[in-house]
C-alpha cells in the first residue's frame, strides 16, 4: 500500500513552502538587505549595518504577513 504524505501526494514529496509564505521571505530578504546596504553607506561598521538588516527583516516579515493575503 502506498503511502501518502502530509498534503496527500505518494511519498510526501510536496513544496517546503507556500507561495504566500515564499513571497512574504523573499521581500523580507530584500528589505533586509536593502537596510544592510544602506546602513554600510551611511558610515555604519559591517556588524551594526548587519543587524540592522537582521532587525529590518524581521519587522518586514511581520509586515508583508499582514498586508499579503
């Protein structure tokens, strides 16, 4: 007998993530990145300038997990 997986495909072998949940990481990452680069130019140490970018995407999750739906 076959098995089924968590979403009821053979094998379980379905997607890590959502395409909301995938949307949501990838515009995070960017803001991130974004406030990284950002911060590094406006005279910030690589270590202040990566947290930063860290607390900004963090923030952006919760943000773009509001506002998509």
């Amino acid at each position: 007998m076959p098995r089924t997986g968590e979403r009821g495909r053979p094998g379980g072998d379905g997607p890590l993530l959502t395409q909301r949940a995938a949307l949501v990481f990838l515009l995070a990452a960017l803001a991130g990145i974004g406030a990284t680069v950002l911060a590094f130019l406006a005279g910030k140490a690589w270590p202040v300038a990566v947290s930063v970018g860290g607390g900004t995407a963090a923030s952006a999750v919760l943000f773009f997990q509001q506002i998509i739906d």
